[in-house]
C-alpha cells in the first residue's frame, strides 16, 4: 500500500486527487478528442466502474478486479486523456514501470474502504450522546456515529431538468442529545464550487454557469406522514397541498459578489408551488467544509418542532427523510440537481435495564418461590 500510494500521488494525482476523489489539481480542464469535457474517475465509488470492477463474487473479484485495473492503467482509455503507462512504441521507456503499476493497482482497489459504500434497504440510524453535540465537521465523535450511503438521482421529472449529474451519492451520520439533533452530510465533490472562483470557474464546462454548491435535508410536516395502521408519506419533492414538507438549506455563497454561505429553513407544499422561506426562524444551524474533494456538511437543529408544526426527532420511531444536492460547477441551481427518494431515519429507544434485566429475574423468583410452596405444601399433606 505504502508503494502504491507514493506511484499513485507521483503518476495519478495530477488528475485524481491525491484521496483518489477524481479532483483535479493540475489546474488543466479535460477533455476527448472530440472536445467533449472529461472529469476523471472517482476511484473510491466501484459501483461506478464499468469495466474495471469484476462481475464475479468472493475472493475472484478481488484478483480479477486488481486485475482489470492493472490493464487499464497500462493501456489507458483511447480518446481520452487518460494515457498509456507502459511504453506503446518499441524501444520507448514504460512511464510507470511495471511493478509500480501493479502496487497501483493494489492501492487503487483499497480506495473503496475510504469510503461508506450504498447498502439495499438502508435506514439512517442515529448515536445519542451525552453532553453537547459537535460543532464541528471533524469532530472525531462523527467517526462513531453510524453511517450509510444513499444513491442521489437527478431530477428528470420537471423542467428545470438535470440529465448530466456528477454526484451521486449521499453519506449520512445522525447523532443527537436531549435537546438537539445534528446531521452530517458527506458528498466527494469534484470542484469547490463559488460563484467568482476563477480556479473552479476555468476548469468547469464553457457552457455552464457557476452557482454555489448547495445541501437540503426534507422532513415531512408533523402532521403530513403515519407508519400506522398504513405508511403515508408526503411526496418527496417538496410535498404536496395536504401533506407539506420542511426543507433544511444550506448553500456555500459566492465569492465574486462576495455573500457568506447561506442557511435557511423553507416549507413545501408541492412540486408545483413555490417554496416557502422562514425568514426569522434561526433554529437551524450549519457549518461546510470541502477538502481534497469532498463536502462536509453540518446541520443541526433543536429536537423538538411542535412549536413550528415541525417533526419531533421522537426516540423510538421511524420518521422519513430524504435528501438533495447541488454542483454549481455542473450548472446545477433550482430544480436542476440530483436528490433522493424518501428514507427513514430512526433514533434507537432508549433501553431501560429494569424492564429488560428486572422483570425477568422477578418473574424467575416468583416461578422458584411457587414452585418451592407446591413442594412444601405436598410434603406436609403426605407427611400428615
């Protein structure tokens, strides 16, 4: 691994970042030879891969996807800008040599353990602490928390639509206390995306206009979803005129007009209307943070929203919750951007260790104390 990563960071890093997130830190925008714009391979996501990741299981996916990935880097990808890595003309030196492209290979595939990857039928499960929650993206208690993947589609329903997205997932962790609940939202973003930006903004398609990369959590209404005696969620996007949402915000403004990220909760009441915002509800907090091609995002907010007719983060029982995601340097802004179905986010019931502990032993003591009377009561009657 060691090997691997020092050739990796000398051979690939240029176009893949040095974490292997496909963010470009040569400053040159890619592109085929028909003068398509390329973005690099993002390394840690295998579910994206079509011709590297093998299609068999057990132990032969490991060899045969290494395998794969060892001729691909060797041979490259005609038309793009991914080279050769050996010598294609007799006589010529290999650019990177043979052993060094297989201890890439090797580094290449353990790339996807630097990452949560997506599970069928995930359910956001959140970690209750003690004390105050993080106020920070890198707090090391996140790293605790448990955390799940979720698939991030674009939205091709309605005009705006978006046919060409670049993220596409989503990973969460939940922790909470008695007062509060805190979100982390993690997406490998290629571009720090800020309006005025010029680095971004040059390495971006001609034909698109940057917007700020932006986040959004959507929670039913309190009153706009049951899992008893049947499920009833709203819509999830944005609701609809009986069953209303409310939308956590948060995007990272822009540098040229210089605005701060912005934060904002906002209500929907279907596809078709018009979002709502709660210009003096400052309930909601938030912190961003993009590094080495990814987003860190934090948002956090009291648990209790009866007093707005939001959902109470209640213990014990499941509440939907889905999400949404903007690249600026994609031209995403509006309804151009990729977002999820509704999932459900669960905080674990408390345990109370009397009744799982307490009970069973008292009832054990009340069997022996029963079952020791039938037997003094039997040995008194035949020795009467």
């Amino acid at each position: 691994m060691a090997k691997g990563r020092k050739a990796f960071l000398k051979a690939c890093e240029q176009c893949h970042g040095a974490e292997g997130r496909g963010n470009i830190v040569s400053g040159k925008k890619l592109e085929d030879d028909w003068g398509g714009r390329l973005w690099p391979r993002d390394l840690t996501k295998p579910w994206t891969r079509r011709a590297t990741q093998a299609r068999v299981s057990g132990e032969g996916e490991r060899d045969q996807t290494i395998k794969n990935i060892y001729a691909r880097l060797s041979i490259g990808i005609p038309g793009t800008p991914m080279p050769a890595h050996r010598a294609t003309e007799e006589g010529n030196t290999d650019p990177v040599s043979l052993e060094d492209r297989w201890h890439i290979a090797n580094f290449v595939y353990s790339l996807r353990d630097t990452t949560v990857q997506p599970t069928e039928g995930p359910v956001v499960k959140g970690m209750k602490l003690e004390g105050d929650l993080p106020a920070a993206v890198n707090d090391e208690r996140w790293d605790q928390a448990p955390a799940v993947t979720l698939h991030l589609v674009p939205n091709i329903i309605k005009e705006d639509r978006l046919f060409t997205p670049l993220n596409d997932a989503v990973t969460v962790r939940a922790l909470y206390n008695n007062k509060e609940i805190a979100f982390l939202l993690e997406v490998d973003d290629r571009t720090h995306s800020r309006p005025g930006d010029s680095y971004f903004t040059d390495l971006m398609d001609e034909n698109l206009e940057m917007h700020p990369d932006a986040f959004a959590i959507q929670f039913p209404r309190d009153d706009a979803y049951s899992t008893s005696p049947v499920t009833e969620k709203p819509l999830y996007r944005h609701g609809d005129p009986k069953h209303k949402t409310t939308i956590w915000y948060w995007n990272a403004g822009s540098v040229e007009p210089e605005v701060k990220p912005q934060t904002v909760l906002l209500e929907g009441s279907g596809p078709n209307k018009k979002l709502k915002p709660r210009i003096k509800d400052t309930s909601l907090t938030t912190l961003g943070e993009w590094k080495d091609g990814k987003w860190r995002v934090l948002m956090k907010r009291p648990r209790d929203g009866s007093a707005s007719g939001d959902v109470s983060f209640d213990e014990g029982q499941f509440i939907p919750i889905s999400f949404a995601n903007w690249d600026g340097s994609n031209g995403e802004t509006g309804s151009r951007h990729t977002l999820s179905t509704w999932y459900w986010l669960m905080l674990p019931p408390e345990v109370n260790m009397t009744k799982v502990y307490g009970i069973p032993v008292a009832v054990g003591f009340l069997v022996f104390l029963a079952g020791w009377g039938m037997v003094v009561i039997q040995r008194r009657k035949y020795s009467g």
